[in-house]
C-alpha cells in the first residue's frame, strides 16, 4: 500500500504519479499485477505536514534481494508520503 502526495488533485498528475511508482518497480525487477485505487484518504497523523493523501494498493511480485533496494529508493521517491510493503 502506498500513500501519494495529494498536492496534485489532477487525474494526469495523479495518472503521472502511479507511472513513475510502477517505472520505480519496474527498475529493481518487479512486475506490477494489481492497482487498486482507493482515493483520497485521512491520514491517522500528519505526514510531511499533510493530513490526508492519495491511497493505491499495488500487488507486485519482485525477488527478496531487490526488496531492500527498493525500499531505499521508495524512501528518497517525492511523491510518496508513506508506503508499506508486505
């Protein structure tokens, strides 16, 4: 699950958005199933002084040995406000 910036509210920004996570799971070997969008959400907390953002559930397979690559390059991604990966 992953929690975009909501800053943009277009659907092009928001469609440029979910490209650039899939290209970003594309780039460690990963290989996007499923996107569920789940919309505009309220955080629990404030996050980068944001109070609520854009949900999407991504299912993808990736190997075990990319996971942690990954994770550091989704940490220093812009649009990401929060993600967790399973």
């Amino acid at each position: 699950m992953i929690v975009l910036s909501p800053a943009e509210a277009t659907v092009d920004a928001r469609k440029n958005q979910l490209k650039g996570l899939e290209d970003l799971i594309k780039k460690f070997s990963g290989k996007v199933l499923q996107k569920t969008e789940l919309g505009r959400r309220p955080l629990g907390y404030p996050v980068r002084k944001q109070k609520d953002g854009y949900a999407v559930v991504v299912d993808f397979e990736m190997e075990t040995l990319q996971q942690d690559l990954f994770r550091r390059a989704a940490e220093l991604h812009e649009d990401l406000v929060k993600y967790m990966v399973v």
